[in-house]
C-alpha cells in the first residue's frame, strides 16, 4: 500500500505525540521534584527556551544556504516555511530512534512540494551531513578549548584525561576523511550497496538499486557537485551549523548562572563560566550521540550531564538539574514542532 502525503504527515504527527507521552512518564524523579525543579528555574527558563530559536534560526540559515546552492540559485521556498520544517524535523529526530528515521523523511516529503524530489532529496542529505560535520568540528574544537584551560591552569589533565582527548582526536580525524570522501563523491550509492551486506537485505538493496539506479546517480552528482562548485555555500553552511552549538552552550551558561556559578562573577568570570559550558555540551551531545540508536536518548543525555558536570569539579545534584531542565525545553519544542506541523498542514 503506497501511503499518501496526508497519510504519512498523521503518522509523523501521531509519533511525535507518542514520543512526548513517553518523555513525560520516563523522568527519573517524580513530578513533585520535576515541578520544584522547574520553580528553581523560575524565569531563567523564558532564556533557557528561548536561545533555541536563535539556534534554530543558524540551523534553517545552513540549510536554506545548502538548498540555494543545490538548486543553483534563489529557491523557490521561502525561509520562514524552512525555519518551521526545521523545528518540525527536529522535533520528530527528538522523537524518534536512530535521529532521522522521521525529521529527514518528513523534510524531504515537504520540501519536494517546492522542488524537484532529486533536489529537495540531496538538499535534506547535504545538510544532515552538515549537521553531523558540524558537531565533529565542535568536538574537535572543544578538544583544544580545553587544552588551552590546562595552559591557563583552569583545567587538570592527567594521563587518563589526556589519553581519552588523543581517542576522540583520532575518532574526528577518521570522520573528516570520511565526510570529504562523502562530499566529493555522494555517498548514497554506497549507502545502499553497504545496507546490501546486512544479512536478510541484500535483496531489497538490490531491487532498489536496479529500480532508482539513475535517481541515486543524480543524488550524488548534486551532493559533490556543492563541495566543487559552490564552495562559499558549503563553508558558510558548516560555520553556521557550527556556531548553532556555540549559541546553544548559553543554556547552560543560563543554569550555571542561576546556581551562583560565574568563576567569580566580571566579565572574565562569565567567559569563563561560557567555556565550561562549551565543554559541557561538547562532551555531553558527544556521549549522546555514541548511543544515538535510543528513542530520546532516554538516561543518555542525562548520564552525560551529570559526568561532564562533575568532570569541572561541580556537583552531581547540579548536573540532575541541567538534564531535566533540558529534557523539559526538549518536551516544549517537540510540542511547538508539531503543533507548526498541523498549521503548515492546514
């Protein structure tokens, strides 16, 4: 049964609703603690929620940019419908397990109305590899971030510390050969043929390799033909979904400050204090994101909050706070992506 666009858009929606259902009973503390949590938060939470439209904001700028020089020129989309298919395909990543299985799909499926489905197919692949490059350049960054807090005395590095920053420099180097190779010759005939080697589907990667072998061509033709041609598109869509991390540390920075922490408050003290929560995101969406394959990264994110926490020498109790208050910005925003689905659907 082949479903139609209406069809698929319910099921996007009814997942996303299943998902936030799921996230409120799965807390680890009860909603007694979960309300004196968010009373703590108090109107740091109006900041807390609301740097994520900024965030959002870089992330429909990288990808408006990557469809612009997909297409080869002004996309006829406007930017206010992707920065809304932007939060919606977020929310339904949040939602769902692998990230992807339904932000991706659904980009796809609503951006092909404006576009051809080859182009609007290799304009959501482009920037999901952007978006995944990007967080490989924050790590590789926060790598040197933090070495230069040992230098300044700010930060200790023992041989247990130094040997898992040499693990994670490699596992980077490995993946930017990876994603140049990716960009410079498409990846999606490959993809297939490697999902062929997956004991019980070779058959289908076959059958689907025979039947879209041209439109798979195409695909990847338009994802090197970015990287070569349109080299100023490519770099400013990496910036940008790299700086989307930096902006997106102010939520922690926001939590710190609200429990006293400033390294001794001025304008030295709050950079400082800015850097500690580079590091934090950093390690955290890092740990998360090794463990990807969870539904909401159900008890990841929060075990890599309360580790990075506690690695600056704070305390557990604090990183508790920091990953519930995220798990409930996470809730508010999957809300808002499907409650902007259902209006973009009427």
């Amino acid at each position: 049964m082949k479903w139609t666009k209406q069809q698929l858009n319910n099921f996007f929606f009814i997942l996303g609703v299943v998902a936030v259902v799921v996230m409120l009973f799965t807390f680890d503390v009860s909603f007694v603690e979960l309300w004196d949590h968010l009373c703590h938060a108090g109107y740091w939470l109006i900041p807390i929620i609301g740097v994520w439209i900024f965030v959002y904001g870089l992330n429909a700028w990288s990808w408006w940019t990557i469809i612009k020089g997909n297409v080869g020129g002004e996309p006829p989309v406007s930017r206010w419908r992707i920065y809304k298919l932007t939060i919606t395909g977020y929310a339904l990543n949040y939602a769902t397990p692998v990230g992807g299985l339904g932000g991706e799909p659904y980009r796809i499926m609503e951006l092909s109305k404006h576009i051809d489905n080859q182009h609007a197919t290799s304009s959501v692949i482009l920037y999901a590899m952007m978006h995944f490059f990007g967080h490989f350049i924050f790590w590789f960054v926060s790598i040197f971030l933090y070495l230069l807090l040992v230098a300044l005395g700010d930060m200790p590095l023992t041989p247990v510390i130094a040997t898992i920053l040499g693990i994670i420099i490699v596992f980077c180097l490995v993946a930017f050969y990876l994603f140049s190779k990716g960009y410079r010759n498409g990846l999606v005939v490959k993809t297939i043929r490697w999902i062929g080697h997956i004991p019980g589907l070779k058959g289908w990667s076959t059958r689907f390799s025979e039947r879209h072998a041209e439109a798979m061509h195409n695909i990847d033709q338009q994802i090197a033909s970015l990287h070569g041609q349109d080299r100023r598109a490519f770099y400013l869509s990496l910036f940008l979904e790299f700086f989307s991390r930096v902006v997106q540390s102010s939520e922690v920075l926001f939590m710190l400050l609200l429990f006293g922490i400033d390294n001794g408050g001025g304008f030295s003290g709050i950079v400082l204090t800015y850097l500690h929560s580079i590091l934090i995101v950093a390690f955290t969406t890092l740990f998360a994101n090794l463990i990807g394959f969870l539904p909401m990264q159900l008890g990841v994110q929060e075990g890599g909050f309360v580790l990075s926490i506690a690695a600056l020498g704070l305390s557990a109790a604090l990183g508790i706070f920091v990953s519930i208050i995220c798990r409930v910005r996470e809730i508010i925003w999957i809300v808002i992506g499907l409650l902007l689905m259902k209006l973009d659907q009427r």
